[in-house]
C-alpha cells in the first residue's frame, strides 16, 4: 500500500512512524508512506494557501488551487483520496479494516478555520475520529495510518486482529500474563485449564460483559460502520 499526506505542518510527521510495527512494515516495503506539504502547489509568489472566508467570519479558509493541483500530481486509477474533517464519516475499526485493502490512499489534512467547499469535489470520503475539534488533521491522518497499516496482510499475524476491540461490535476481552497470583490478585483458573473450548467461551463471555459496562451502544447496532 501507497499512503500520500497533503499537509501544512510535515515536521509534524518526523519520527513517528520510525518506531515499532510502522517502521517494520516500510522496511519491508508493505506500505509506503509519503508527507507533501501542501505549500509546494501553490502558485502564489509567497507560497499562500489560504485567505479569508467570503462572507466573513473569524479565520482563515484553505484555498482550492494548491489542494486540487496537489491531489492532481498524486492521484492515479488507484488512488482513494479522504479529507480529514470534524464533518466527515465517524472512523471505525470497519473502515479502517476496509481502507487497508486498497491501493493507494491520499489524506489530505486540513487546518485553520476548514477548506473551500468545492476542494470536496476531488475527494472520495470525508473521515472524521470523533466528535471534537483539533487544530488541524495531521494527529487524525496518524491515526489512521496507524490503525490501517496494522491490518495489512503481512504487518502482523492475522489471528493477533481477529479479537481486537470492535470486532463484531464487541471490545476485548480481558488478559493476563505471568506471575499466576500478584498481591493478591489471581488469574482466572480457566485460563490456566488448558479446556480450549471453555477458555473461548469465557472470552466470548467477557467480551459481552465488557461491552455492555462500558460501549453498550455497539451491542445496540449503532456502530457507525459503512
């Protein structure tokens, strides 16, 4: 996979992605990722990418000429561009498992007071990560790369994804590890059993335990996903 980041602040990127599961999958080349600033399209003398909002208003508003030359430049037969936006489709693990699968993905990260409407005609979708407003998209397009690059077949073993948190609208069920019994506090006999069928079921258990505390909302169908 081919991941392209259209942004105004590319230090922001430095190093995070040079760490961990991300840094193993560039240097195997199961994805490649590329951070453009978005002020190398434009064509103004100063290298201007916004101006103020026609109508008035506080800020300043991303301007189309840039944004639609840059997407240009990067965009083939392939390519799936998304606008990081508070307006957008709320992100979910579905997405991110569906966005894993394609080709080529160009994010565009928007900052300020937002973007010129019509930059929307040279998108596919719009993604949002929740209802809350950042100073820009550049923390939400990491995000993204994060959840998605996980998910692609040889980052990590499939079965390591398959019980995530969200998978079939259930979160995770509870784990441990050595020692058995810490200050008092000890591990399930059932984990310790070695009955496979009992350990599923006591995980299949918990999970809908879990869920129900704490995200009854998914077990209700409202989960947002495509």
């Amino acid at each position: 996979m081919k991941i392209d980041v259209l942004t105004l602040f590319p230090d922001m990127f430095n190093n995070i992605f040079s760490e961990s599961i991300i840094k193993r999958a560039i240097s195997n080349n199961l994805v490649e990722i590329n951070i453009h600033n978005i002020r190398d399209y434009s064509k103004d003398p100063h290298k201007k990418v916004d101006d103020t909002p026609y109508g008035g208003g506080a800020g300043m508003v991303l301007m189309c000429q840039p944004i639609f030359d840059a997407v240009k430049a990067l965009k083939t037969e392939n390519s799936k561009v998304i606008l990081l936006t508070p307006g957008g489709t709320l992100y979910k693990q579905k997405i991110a498992f569906n966005l894993s699968k394609e080709k080529h993905l160009i994010l565009i990260c928007g900052h300020y007071e937002g973007f010129d409407e019509r930059i929307k005609t040279v998108v596919d979708t719009e993604i949002s990560i929740g209802d809350y407003v950042l100073t820009g998209g550049e923390i939400p397009a990491m995000i993204i790369i994060d959840s998605i690059t996980r998910l692609i077949d040889g980052v990590i073993r499939k079965e390591s994804y398959e019980s995530d948190s969200f998978t079939d609208n259930l979160l995770d069920y509870p784990t441990y590890t050595k020692p058995r019994v810490y200050e008092g506090l000890e591990v399930p006999s059932v984990l310790i059993s070695g009955d496979h069928k009992k350990i599923n079921e006591w995980r299949r258990e918990k999970q809908i335990e879990v869920t129900k505390k704490n995200r009854p909302d998914l077990l209700k169908g409202d989960n947002g996903y495509e």
